[in-house]
C-alpha cells in the first residue's frame, strides 16, 4: 500500500497532431479531442495532486532524471516541451535512470505538452516522466505501477493510444480484429476496470499496433497497490485517422 495517496489518474493519446501547429489547417478535426484532454489533465490538479507522473511507452523502462526537454520540430514545428521544475519527487521503486536530457518519446512529449498548457498558475505541482517499454511484460508493468509514488498527494498521467488498424488509411491496414479490442479497452476505461486492462494480451496488442498497452497495465498495477473502489469516466472515444483515441480520469471513489 503506497503511503502518499494516488489522488486521480487521467489516460489520454498522444498523436503530434494534437498540437495545432502540426495539425495546419486540419486542426479543428481534433479540438474534440484537444478539449477532453485538457479537461482531464485539470481534473489532476482539481483532485489535489502536487507531483504529476507522466507515464508513456518508450524503447525502455527508465524513470527519466530532469529537466525534461523536448521539442516537436522533427514534426515540422519549433515547439519546445519542458514542463514542470527541474526538481522531480520520487519515492519507491524507481525504474532504470536515464540521464539524458531532451530525447522525449513521443508520448511524454505530448503528455508535457498538455501538462504545460493546463498547469494552474502560480506554484505548480511537480512533474515525473517515466517510460515503459512497449513489449514490457504485464507482471513487470504491475510491478511498476506499484513501485510508483511520491511524498506529496500525486496523480498519474497516462499517455497511450489503441489500435491503429482502424481501417484501410490506418497506419496498420485494416483489421477485423481492431474495433472489438478497442471496444474492450474502451469499456474498462469507462468502469475503472484494472482487472480487463490487465487481460490484455500483449501479442494481439502487438499485431494491432496498440502503443498503450504497456501503459495502461502500469495504471492498473498502481491502483491496485493504491487500494480502495475507483471509478471512471471516458470523456472521447474515437479514431479520426484509423488509430483509436481514448481519454479518460479515474477517481478513487467517494
């Protein structure tokens, strides 16, 4: 049992066409989407949370030393990401360090990206990144959600997306396996349901090019070690562009 509550947790995607300056023209497809994130992200801060985790797949498991620097100019824009102070607020189990300063993956690049733009003003909440390798085993994703954890009041930003096989302009083809495994990710997110999230298997989650699976099981691992009734709420479910997108907030029930 982590001794510092988990105050709330928040899934969201992280495609870079999130980000208006990459989207161009074509941004306002997705200022659904850009909304329900932002809402999520707020209700981090609305729970109480002072240390935000960010948690993302990535080539490795590392739990990444600041300061965090990343920028969206390999996707055609001088964006720069660097959220939070250069100070993070560890405790538990940590991942491997990785010192490397400025090699954001993508999903905590855009996962700073919405943190920054949602932070309160004045003092803000201390932020964390940690990775998680994409093919990570599902007792290892457990073993790191419960190792998660801070001294002060925290919460866990999760960024991952679902299948991209969502048609024949997906990144992956069309597959008619997608929809229902996206249906099942979307009903445990909905319901709080750490349980599903954890059945899933990591060899479908391969051939249908989930980038959350990993993610989310590390989400599942740390309410779990958290304790108590959760409960959920999805805010957008959709795949504008053949990948499947879901954002959704957990709270410890009341």
């Amino acid at each position: 049992m982590i001794g510092v509550p988990l105050v709330a947790a928040a899934v969201c995607p992280h495609p870079p066409l999130i980000v208006p300056g990459i989207a161009g023209s074509a941004a306002g497809e997705l200022d659904d989407l850009r909304a329900a994130c932002d809402a999520a992200v707020a209700r981090l801060y609305d729970a109480g949370a002072r240390n935000i985790v960010v948690l993302g797949t990535g080539d490795r498991t590392a739990d990444l030393d600041p300061p965090y620097r990343g920028s969206f100019a390999p996707w055609g824009v001088q964006v720069t990401v660097q959220p939070g102070p250069d100070t993070v607020d560890r405790a538990g189990v940590a991942a491997t360090p990785d010192g490397t300063p400025g090699r954001l993956p993508l999903s905590l690049l855009v996962g700073g990206w919405l943190v920054e733009r949602t932070a309160p003003d004045g003092p803000g909440a201390a932020c964390r990144m940690v990775t998680v390798a994409r093919d990570e085993p599902v007792e290892r994703c457990v073993a790191l959600g419960a190792g998660l954890g801070a001294s002060l009041p925290w919460a866990l930003l999760v960024m991952g997306d679902g299948t991209a096989c969502r048609g024949e302009k997906s990144p992956g083809y069309a597959d008619p396996r997608a929809e229902a495994y996206d249906d099942r990710v979307a009903r445990a997110l909905a319901t709080a349901d750490g349980d599903a999230l954890l059945d899933l298997d990591p060899g479908p989650a391969a051939e249908l090019k989930v980038a959350g699976r990993a993610a989310w099981q590390v989400l599942a691992g740390a309410v779990h070690a958290a304790g108590g009734t959760w409960r959920g709420d999805l805010t957008y479910y959709a795949a504008p562009y053949g990948v499947a997108y879901f954002v959704a907030g957990w709270e410890p029930a009341r």
